[in-house]
C-alpha cells in the first residue's frame, strides 16, 4: 500500500513537472513568436547594423527552392566586376538549357536551340522572372557547365562565412525536375538547403557587394525579345514591388521561391525612413495553415510592420565624441607623453522605441597599436586610427546580430586628434635616467617605510 502510495505521488509530482515545463515553452514560444509569423522560419535584420529584431527558427535548415538564384546572381555580378564576362557577351543555347527552358510547368522565357542571346537579357529574365533555362545558360557561360558553377556555388558560401547549405544546382528546382541531367554527384531528387540565417547572410552580402543588384530586382514588368516571335511578358515574381499586387512602399527586391518541398518563400528588402531591412520567410502559410502564394508577402508585411513602427536608427554619440577616462593614451618614446584620442564619426545605433537609454559607450582599441596599458608608441600621424567606438547594450532583448564577431552593430573610428613626433635620442636617454632614479628612490623609500 505505501509502495503504491509513493508510486502515485512520484507519477503526479512528474506528470505536474512536465505540465509546468510545457507550460514554460509554450509561454517562451509565446514570447519568441509575438508578430504571429505564420511560416516554419523567419527573420528580420535592419542592414546596416546587422542586428537582428526578430527570428524564428532560423537555424533549421529548409528548402530554398528560387532563392538559390540570389547565389547565382552573386556569382554572375562577381564575374562582371572581374572583367570575366560582360553584358554584352553571346550565348548559344545548349541541348540542356533548351530542353528545360521550353518546360512551361516551370518559370521560364523559352530559348530556341539555334538562338543566341546576351548575358544581360538573361540576367534579367532570371532576376525578374525566375527563368529556369536563362540561369542555367548563365552558369554555362561562367563556368562551362553547370556542375563546375555549383561547386563555385559552394565554395562561395563557404567564403562567406554561411553555415548550414548545400546547392545541388544553380535554380532551386527539384534534380527530378532536369530531366535526368542534373548536376553529377547530386542525387536524382536532391534540392537545395539553407538555414533562415543562411539566407539573411546571402543577401546581405549580395546587396553589400553589389547592390546595382537592386536595378534589376524592383523592376515590376520587362518584355522579353520585344518585337520579335518570341516575345514574352515578364512580371515580377515579387509581388511587393509597390506597383504590384501586395506593393509595400520602398521594397525592391529580393528573390522569391517555390517547390512542393520548400513551400512558399520569399528573401525580401525595403528601404525607407532611413532604414534598410531585409526579410527571409520560408515555407509560409496563410491564417488556415495552408500554403498559400500570397502568405509570403503577408508575412513579410508583419515584419516590415513591426520593424519601421518600432525601430530607428539613431545618432547617439556625435563625430569627436570622448569617453573621458579613456580618451587619453601614454605615448611611448614620444615628444609628448600623452595623446587624445576621439571618434572620426558618429554613431549611430538601431534603436528600438522607448530603449534610448540601454546603451553604454566603449572603446576597442587596435591591439597591434595599443597595448593593455594603454599606451602607443611614437611617431603618431594625427587622426591615425587607433581602434573603434562601439556600445554595449544594457536592455533585454537578446536576438543578437547575424554575425557572432559584430556584438553591437556600431562601430565609428577612434582617431588621434594631433600628431605626436618621436623623441630624440638625448631626450630619451634622459628620460630612462630619471626613470632609473625614480624606480630607485621609490625602492629605497618602501625599504625605509618597512623598517618602521
């Protein structure tokens, strides 16, 4: 009886231990997901901080599906820039690139097989319109093949510091949708992956880089081969172009995305109020729980919402601004013993409404110019730089940054405001002598202080 007794009290005290901590997760879920963002992962950063105001998920690694394109298009802008194709460069159309593009089941502009067209209007037709066909031939011209401009796919990634991905093909199609020709060594099904984290770095160096970028991406509508049989209207897959259907003032790109795998996605940015945010949601569905075209951008409103209602980018700390006890640093082997130092700069900080107050200011110094006594040796350029302003944050938000290495998001340039000359040699003689004396009389005057 008394076995059974404690047998019940154990099961009850476990069953309310598991209860409670349910409860816990369900109350942080609660918490984590405030905007209600109906999507298996989400996340918003405001660009030029890097910080990051709200997540979701966005470690899980899912489909990306056209997404992938923001890679492609990172890798043909880079090869522009390096003089390794130009716009106005000729393509003639490979078995492969004919066969997919003429798929009408897919995004594509179809490409006749004795055609020749321009990396441009391929381009285009890839950042507007999705064409399936016109990325592949794009790759081609790169890199020779597909396969080879999917392992600089991966390598690129790599590059740029992106954890949890992997690219199988340059489109963001399912393999089984290339008609046997897919990439060698990816599997006959395979389809892009990414992390929302992932994602968010993709486009931000992809806009950081080059961000002509955006020319191309805020177009809402482009004939394809105008005045000629193959004369194609392309309307941007972006929906939130402000001319579109969901139109949002100021947003101008990124890429959306679509498989049976991936769900509906979308990698968007805005720009306005002074303020650059970019989006990732994947796989999103609308208020049933369904996928739904539409609740791409219907999440990506909330987010562009909540962002431009609650957060701005503020000046806290003016060009020439000091922080007093540490704005003075020992100069070694100097004409002057001392020099200030002061911001090149201000500084500005993405400040969330009502949170002014939660920063503190701080100085990092270069490491291989200033040692921990803060000291730096002479000859001194004035307005040499000596490290950065930064500030750490007091409040409670913990979402953090998308790079581990940038803490705060702010930076300005900490800077010597005058020069300082190297001492000459009798100076310096001078000074170690008296240094000498000084390190003598104070030893002797403890030694004497001990005796009594």
């Amino acid at each position: 009886m008394k076995k059974n007794l404690q047998r019940f009290i154990a099961s009850l005290l476990a069953i309310t231990l598991l209860t409670t901590i349910l409860s816990i997760q369900d109350v942080q879920a609660e918490e984590n997901d405030h905007l209600n963002i109906n999507a298996e992962a989400a996340l918003l950063l405001e660009q030029s901080t890097g910080k990051i105001i709200y997540q979701k998920n966005i470690d899980t690694v899912l489909g990306i599906a056209s997404m992938t394109k923001m890679m492609t298009e990172y890798l043909i802008l880079e090869a522009v820039h390096e003089k390794k194709l130009s716009w106005d460069d000729q393509y003639n159309v490979t078995e492969y690139v004919h066969t997919i593009s003429q798929d009408t089941s897919l995004s594509n502009v179809p490409l006749r097989r004795d055609g020749t067209y321009n990396a441009r209007e391929l381009y285009e037709a890839m950042a507007i319109y999705s064409a399936n066909g016109a990325t592949i031939a794009l790759a081609e011209m790169v890199a020779g093949s597909e396969e080879a401009f999917v392992e600089k796919m991966n390598e690129k990634a790599e590059e740029l510091g992106l954890k949890d991905y992997k690219f199988v093909n340059t489109t963001g199609l399912n393999n089984a949708d290339l008609y046997g020709m897919h990439p060698a060594n990816t599997a006959a099904d395979e389809e892009n992956v990414m992390s929302a984290r992932a994602t968010a770095k993709l486009a931000y160096h992809l806009l950081k880089d080059f961000p002509e970028l955006l020319d191309t991406s805020s177009i809402d509508k482009k004939v394809f081969r105008e005045d000629t049989e193959d004369r194609i209207e392309m309307s941007n897959w972006n929906w939130m172009i402000p001319t579109l259907v969901k139109g949002y003032e100021g947003v101008d790109g990124i890429k959306t995305g679509y498989t049976d795998f991936a769900g509906y996605s979308f990698t968007g940015t805005v720009q306005k109020d002074g303020m650059r945010f970019i989006s990732v949601v994947m796989n999103a569905k609308n208020e049933s729980g369904n996928p739904d075209v539409e609740a791409r951008f219907d999440e990506t409103r909330k987010l562009f919402d909540y962002g431009y209602a609650n957060f701005s980018v503020k000046e806290i700390y003016p060009a020439n601004y000091q922080i007093d006890e540490n704005s003075n640093l020992k100069v070694v082997k100097g004409k002057e013993k001392n020099v200030e130092v002061a911001t090149s700069e201000p500084l500005k900080v993405l400040v969330k409404r009502g949170e002014e107050e939660n920063f503190e200011p701080l100085y990092v110094f270069d490491e291989k110019l200033v040692n921990k006594k803060k000291e730096i040796t002479a000859p001194i350029e004035k307005g040499a730089k000596v490290g950065y302003l930064t500030v750490e944050y007091t409040g409670e938000d913990k979402t953090g940054y998308l790079f581990e290495e940038n803490k705060s998001g702010a930076q300005a340039e900490v800077v010597t405001t005058e020069a300082v000359e190297k001492a000459n040699w009798f100076v310096l003689t001078m000074r170690g002598i008296g240094g000498f004396f000084s390190d003598l009389w104070s030893t002797i005057a403890s030694s004497i202080k001990g005796l009594f």
